[in-house]
C-alpha cells in the first residue's frame, strides 16, 4: 500500500511536471490581427463569440425587446431594412438562411470581424473553431456548391450571384474558420496565415494609434477609422447617434467593453486629429471632481464639467432655472385642418388677455441680461454641476422636474451682486414692479418672496442655484462630504432604477394629447415616441440600475470610461 502511495505521488509529480513545461514551451497564440489585410474601416474583436451570442440569445432583455414597441418602430427603420436586404443577398451567394441557427455554427471562440466598405458591407471573419466542429456546419456541407480556390497553400471555397453581384468565400485553415465577402479579402488572409509579409491591419497608423492608446482588450473591442468613415455617406446616414458633426475632430477610436459580475465597463479612447487649441486647466478639473460631491444620493442626473466658458455657464442657468423653455416647435408633417366659424374673435370668459396693450414676445431684453453675463465674466467659473430629480405630486397625476446648478468659481462669490443680477434678470417675465422679486432670508439660503421658486445659496467659490428649496438643502448639507473621484473633463450619472417609472407617466401625459391624432393619421397605430418606443426601451432594460460617465483629456486623447450598474 505504501508503495502504491508512493507511485501514485511520482506519477502526479511527474505530471504536474510535464504539463507546466508544456505551458511554458508552447507558442502563444498570435492576435488575430496579424491575419487582417489593411483596408479596413471598422475592426470588431472578440475573446468569446460563442459565449457572447449565448448570453444575448438566453437573455431576458433578448425576449422583452422583441415584443416591444421599440423594437416594432426599429423593425420598420431605414438601417434595418437595409441590413434585411443585405443579409437577403448573402444568404442567396451562400445558399442558406442567414439566421441565428448559423451565426451560432460559425461562432467560436476568439473572432475578429473587419469591415472594409460599410456601403456594401462587405467583410472579413475570422474565427477560433476546433476543425471538427467547422466541418459539422452547414456551411462546410454546402462546399459542394461552390468553387474551389487555394491561397497560400489552402483550399477555400467561392461563389458569386451575377444578379446582386455578391460573393461568399469560407474556408477551414487548422483551427480556423474563415467568412468572407470578398475573393481577394479571403486571400490575403489564408497568405498571411502561412506566413506571407503583407500589410495588416496593425501596419496602418489608425489602428496602431487606437490600439497603442489603451491597454488589455475587453470581452468585445471595436476599433473605428474615423478618418475614412466620417466623410462615407452611409456612415453619416444610419449612424445612429448623428453626432457626425462632433466626430470630425478625431481620427480614430477604439473602445472596449469589459463584463464581470453586476457592472459592464466600456473604455474608450478617441484620437484627435489635433490637440486642443485650449488645454483643460488642471484646476479646473480638480473642481468638478469635488463639486460632485454635493450630488444626493436619489438624485435622477447630474453632470459636472469643468472648464465652462461664461457663455456656456450663462445658458446653463438660463435653460433650467431662469427662463426654462422647451425650444422652437418643430414643423408638423400634417396639413392644418381648416376650422369653420361665425368669424367672432375672443371670448366672453376670457378675462386674462388684454386687449389695450400689443401682445408681448416673452422674451426678455438684453440689456436686462447684461448685469449676469457681466458678473459670471468677471468671476471665471472653473466647474459647473447640473442636478436633476423628479418628484409625484401630492395629486398624483403630474410628475414635477427639480433642478439646481452649482457654478464653482476661481474667487469667492458676491453674494449682494449674484441676487441683483439674478433680480434683474428674471424681473421681466414676473412683474411690471418689485412684486415677488425680492429675497427672504431662510436656513443657509436664500429665496423669492413670490410665486416663483427660486432658492440661492452662496457658500464661498459655490454658488447655489435651484428651483426646489428640498433639493437645495441636500447639496448644502453634502459639503462636508470629502471629495472622492479623480480629477475629470466630465463626470455624469443617471440613475435609471429611480426615473424609470416617473418618466414613464410623465411621457404618458405628454403623449396622451397626441394619441388620438397619431392613431387617425396611421391606422397601424404606431406607438408615440415617449410613451410607447422609449418607455419599452426602458421597460427592456429595467435591470440596468445607473449608468456613470467619467471623461479625461491627455494631449490630443479623449480617455472616457461609461459604467453600467446592472441590479444585485
């Protein structure tokens, strides 16, 4: 027995042995990349695919999103069409169904998609598939149906469609499987494979620029040319954000997203094409990091940016608090409809209109706003914070909107000269005198003696503004908080758990005027936008409790890192 022990520990040993020598002898595996040809203009990486397409496939957010409303109003848009007709023709070049049941057969491990012409999509896949399993798939079985080809010694598999004038290549080099629309493009991959010097896509400055900017890449990594995508004319139409504008100033991107546990972190880095005419003061990036402090813990939003113009300051407290407004009313795509009348004008009960003085604008003078713009010049403002909450009324029918705006400046604020400007700027729209524009000192604040409600607050370089005493009072009481994230360009946080039902009734309210219009005018009954396509939205992704925003700037980088909190 004992010499049975003591084989059985050798043996072991001698195990452990062989396989740690193994590990240590054996090449590692190069990075897909290096099997990419150059040309492309978006580069789409993956550790896991398989796994990936399994989490989305099981998912509970995969099964309220198709039966919602926003995926309804999705399924009719101009990108998805165009991607049905796209994938329409690829399924004819490789003779089969472009469904979930093939993408999960060609789905393995590590997997790189390249795209080189968005227009006409066409691209190049490369996967990390044990060959057994490759030739079970029901690509490989068709192989009879297509032509023979052979690059750098091997056999790939070609067929063309002279109507749509589209091609899908495949092949299966070791380990590896290969999908391609383009012949020249499967190629130049199974070249590289063996060991042909050719350009990739690692030689090309985008890419090596992006890639060198950030660290170990996350579960999925995509990498943008910016340069080249930006001016495509498909790019700029279904790209959804339609920020095409604000893109023009970077080169290239490349963001990865890391999934562990209740959080997914997306990192990303944008190359500018130049630096910053106008570095970020230091200074004032340290502000905006401690004045996110005084943001209370339900607060629905808030975002802190540093370095604010005194214009960019100015519309700050001028849109939510001063003269909050909804901007211009869009043209109606319906023709008005004509109302047929006595030709009598006014009303008997309508008592509030004069009709001695000409109509007013709403608009209030400049001159009347010079004194604020004046004084928030003469104090530069380092940092600015926005907070927003929501709040049911008593009644339980409207949902009311709190705001506050923080400006942080270099100097101690004046607190006399803050209440006149603010006095006469707001004056205008409230009275023809001094009625209910005056201030009453209460507990760490001050406020209108009126019917508007306006609370300030001045507490050295803070200057306090906000239309809900309540909220006032948190972000004072949070001062003594020690400040606790790093310096930032902009620091930002929604908190989705908390909002997602009081905007769903508010949107209800907004859109419920409408309903009865959009239903006579489309009798597929399309659902409002509010109410309908984004609450569903929000319905789908009710288990993403927050999302946090931090942006940093480094010479000609934009280093920004989203964090999504996802409900324990």
């Amino acid at each position: 027995m004992k010499r049975l022990a003591i084989f059985f520990v050798i043996v072991v040993a001698c195990t452990a042995i062989g396989w740690a020598t193994y590990v240590v002898a054996a090449p590692a595996q190069p990075p897909l990349s290096e099997y990419v040809p150059a040309g492309a203009l978006v580069y789409m990486e993956s550790k896991d695919l398989s796994t990936l397409l399994g989490d989305w496939n099981s998912s509970t957010e995969k099964k309220q999103w198709l039966t919602s409303d926003n995926y309804e109003v999705f399924s009719r848009s101009r990108l998805l069409l165009r991607l049905k007709s796209a994938g329409g023709q690829f399924a004819a070049a490789a003779g089969l169904p472009l469904d979930m049941n093939f993408l999960s057969q060609v789905a393995g491990e590590r997997s790189v998609f390249a795209f080189y012409d968005v227009g006409n999509l066409q691209f190049l896949y490369i996967t990390y598939l044990p060959s057994a399993k490759s030739v079970q798939s029901a690509l490989w079985q068709t192989r009879s149906k297509f032509e023979p080809r052979s690059a750098g010694g091997v056999n790939f598999y070609l067929r063309r469609v002279p109507e749509s004038q589209r091609e899908v290549a495949f092949a299966v080099s070791g380990d590896y499987l290969l999908l391609s629309t383009r012949e020249d493009l499967m190629a130049g991959a199974l070249k590289l494979m063996e060991g042909k010097q050719d350009r990739t896509v690692r030689d090309e400055q985008w890419w090596s620029q992006a890639t060198s900017a950030t660290g170990q890449a996350g579960d999925l990594r995509m990498v943008l040319n910016l340069e080249e995508l930006v001016p495509n004319g498909y790019f700029r139409t279904y790209w959804v954000q339609q920020n095409i504008t604000d893109l023009k100033q970077y080169s290239a991107s490349v963001s990865d997203l890391f999934r562990s546990g209740q959080q997914y972190r997306e990192e990303r880095v944008l190359i500018r094409k130049d630096d910053l005419k106008q570095a970020s003061s230091p200074e004032g990036e340290s502000a905006a990091a401690e004045v996110v402090r005084l943001v209370p813990g339900d607060a629905s939003l808030y975002r802190a940016e540093a370095n604010p113009t005194s214009h960019a300051a100015f519309a700050l407290l001028k849109s939510k608090l001063l003269a909050p407004h909804s901007g211009p009313v869009p043209s109606s795509q319906v023709a008005p409809q004509v109302q047929l009348s006595s030709g009598d004008q006014g009303s008997g009960t309508d008592l509030e209109t004069r009709i001695d003085l000409p109509p007013g604008d709403g608009s209030i003078a400049t001159s009347t706003s010079s004194a604020l713009k004046d004084l928030l010049e003469k104090t530069p403002v380092l940092a600015t914070l926005r907070v927003q909450s929501t709040a049911l009324e008593q009644a339980g029918v409207f949902v009311r909107m709190h705001s506050a705006v923080v400006l942080v400046a270099r100097s101690e604020w004046n607190q006399a000269a803050v209440q006149s400007a603010i006095t006469d700027f707001i004056r205008p729209g409230l009275t023809t005198s001094q009625l209910g524009v005056g201030w009453r000192q209460q507990a760490g604040y001050q406020e209108l003696d009126g019917l508007w409600p306006l609370v300030v607050s001045v507490r050295d370089k803070y200057l306090l503004v906000s239309d809900d005493a309540g909220l006032a009072q948190e972000m004072l009481a949070n001062l003594s908080r020690k400040p606790e994230g790093r310096a930032a360009d902009l620091l930002a946080g929604f908190n989705h758990q908390m909002e997602r039902k009081s905007f769903a009734r508010f949107s209800n309210v907004v859109d419920r005027p409408s309903s009865n219009v959009g239903d006579a005018i489309n009798r597929r009954g399309e659902p409002q936008f509010f109410s309908g396509t984004l609450v569903s939205l929000s319905s789908t992704l009710a288990a993403v409790s927050a999302e946090k925003i931090e942006v940093r700037t480094e010479g000609n980088k934009e280093r920004q890192t989203v964090i999504y909190e996802w409900k324990q």
